[in-house]
C-alpha cells in the first residue's frame, strides 16, 4: 500500500526554520542546485524507520494567502518532557500540551517557528 516517503516544509523564513530544527532535532539541510530556493532534510540514518523531506520558502500569492494545506506530522523523541522544552527555548510553542494515548505512549502538538503544526511522541505502552 501507498506510504508517506516526504513531507516538505514551507517557511516564511527558510533559516530560521532550519535554525529550529536543526537545534531541536538535529536534522541536517543541504541545500538544493536547482533552479529554485530549496533545501534537502535528513532527519536520520536510512536504518532508522522514518522519512526525509524538503524546506523551501512559502510563496504569497496574495496579502490573505493562506492556500496551503498543513499537515501534521508526528516526530518521535525519547522524551517528550524534554524536547517540549527545547522547542519552547528555540522559540517554537506547545499547542496541547503532553497527553497520554493509552497503550501507546506520550503525545503533544507543537508550533515551530513558522506557525507550522508537528506532533512529538515518546513510545511508552505503559502510557495511561
């Protein structure tokens, strides 16, 4: 069946969203040689289960341009306790704060720099 394989990234400010999340995350960006403004986003080994993506810059279209679609990725981390805190110090925001999913683990909904929501999960069957 069909599987999520990338997720792209539109920042009004390209930089400082790759600030944030290489400071968070750790995820390096190389950026692209093509004709357009873009970046290439590892966020980890391609032994690790997970996907790769793309940063580029949002394009207005218009003063109320709000056409895109947002997609809520979820993350996972070892700690949800921790990186909230680190997101909050690099200037991102927890929308819903932790939450246990029974069975499952830890989950809060975050905003990074760009106003873009993510999700982070820490995996913990215990979770109540």
């Amino acid at each position: 069946m069909p599987r999520v394989i990338h997720f792209e990234i539109m920042a009004d400010k390209p930089e400082r969203a790759i600030k944030f999340y290489k400071e968070v995350f750790g995820w390096e960006f190389n950026k692209w040689n093509g004709p357009q403004e873009y970046w290439l986003v590892k966020t980890g080994e391609d032994s690790q289960p997970g996907i790769n993506g793309g940063l580029t810059p949002k394009m207005n279209q218009g003063s109320n341009d709000n056409t895109g679609s947002r997609v809520t990725n979820t993350i996972d981390v070892s700690s949800v306790d921790e990186f909230s805190k680190k997101i909050t110090m690099e200037g991102g925001k927890i929308v819903r704060p932790k939450m246990a999913i029974p069975g499952i683990g830890y989950l809060a909904i975050c905003e990074d720099t760009e106003g873009i929501s993510f999700g982070i999960i820490q995996s913990d069957r215990n979770a109540k």
